[in-house]
C-alpha cells in the first residue's frame, strides 16, 4: 500500500500555498510574467478544474455519509478539505489576473490548442488534446453519482473508489496538458503538486479496492 495520504497531501499543501505566496509577493515586487488571457491555458485550468475539484467534493461527501470505514472516512475528509482548498486558490487566481469566472468558449477548448514548442509533461510526454465543450477526463456522469448516492456499505465504498480513481486520473490527465500549455510559474507548481498528489492517492484507492473486489 502506498505511503499515508495525509501526509503527502499537507507536504503537497505547504507547497502550493507557498507557491501562491510567492505569486503574491511576486506581484508586490517584481512580477516577470503577464497576465494571463480570459482564453490561456491558465485561465482555462484555473475554470475547468474548478468544476472538477467540485465534483471531488462532492463525491467525498457522499461517500463519508455511506461508510463507517475509518480509513475511508479519513481519505474523504482529506480530499474534501483539499480540493475545496485548491479550488478557492484558483478562483482567487482569476480574481487577481482580474479575469472572468465564466469561460468566454467552451470548457475544455485550452487542452485542444497545441503544446508550447518542446513542453513536456511530468512523464517528459506532449500532452494530450481535449474536445471543445466535451465531458472532463474522469468527470462521473449524473447516472454514476446518482448510483453513488443510491448504495451503501460496501457498495458504497467500491463505487466511490472506482469513480475517484478515474476522477483523480482525469485530473492528472488535465495537470499534464497545462505543464504542457503554459508558463505561469504559479499555475506550473500547482499542477505539479497535485499530480504527485493524486497519483499517489490513486495508488492508495488502488490497494483500498482490491480488498474489496
């Protein structure tokens, strides 16, 4: 099984928020990077994993409502407390580049645009594309949140686990187009803290499904 994922969450935590600090400090001083357009990768991210931490919320809630498994009920609260985190750092990243919440084009269209020449991402890959408008990588459709939300015990626990499995896949699968897509140092730390986050969440969930199959 993998290493405790509290504790990798608030080493991942101290530094994202030290990454936004510095962001913030940066600006006071000296900032070297421009802002950000309504219709960069960053700003795109900054949207669209918003809606998808929401959703993470979401599915930790339900879960910790449907099982009396300690470690399960503390994996939840932590991706709850973590996510919900995260997303109010991104909104308050379109606050401060004094962008729009709303997207001015379809979810998903800054993973369609090419790669920035020689990017790569954490596996030294490309990145990958997205259709405009179409479903987020590992985004639960409302038929698999609603079987969530109609199991319990047992049931409960191994859909959870098979939902936010693939829900931390997408997000890791999103991490790496805008490793790919972007510059914004800001942006670039975040997404690389929670990769690192989430693949080794998603190795824990592994081994917490296994012993339920």
């Amino acid at each position: 099984m993998s290493a405790n994922p509290r504790a990798i969450i608030a080493s991942v935590l101290a530094v994202v928020l030290v990454g936004v600090g510095a962001f913030a400090v940066g600006r006071l001083t000296a900032p070297v990077e421009a802002t950000p357009s309504s219709t960069s990768a960053a700003a795109g991210f900054a949207r669209d994993m918003q809606v998808h931490h929401d959703q993470g919320v979401e599915l930790a809630f339900l879960i910790r409502d449907r099982t009396d498994d300690p470690e399960l009920r503390s994996l939840a609260y932590d991706i709850a407390i973590t996510q919900a985190n995260q997303s109010g750092q991104m909104l308050s990243w379109l606050n401060v580049w004094n962008l729009p919440q709303a997207s001015p084009e379809p979810s998903m269209t800054w993973m369609s645009r090419p790669p920035l020449s020689g990017a790569t991402d954490h596996h030294g890959n490309a990145g990958t594309s997205h259709e405009p408008g179409a479903a987020m990588p590992g985004l639960a459709t409302s038929e698999q949140m609603q079987s969530l939300r109609d199991a319990s015990g047992a049931d409960a626990e191994r859909i959870f686990l098979e939902l936010m499995i693939a829900h931390h896949q997408g997000a890791v699968e999103m991490g790496d187009a805008v490793l790919t897509r972007t510059e914004v140092s800001v942006v670039r730390t975040f997404a690389t803290g929670m990769i690192t986050a989430q693949e080794s969440e998603i190795g824990y969930m592994e081994g917490l499904l296994e012993g339920r199959s």
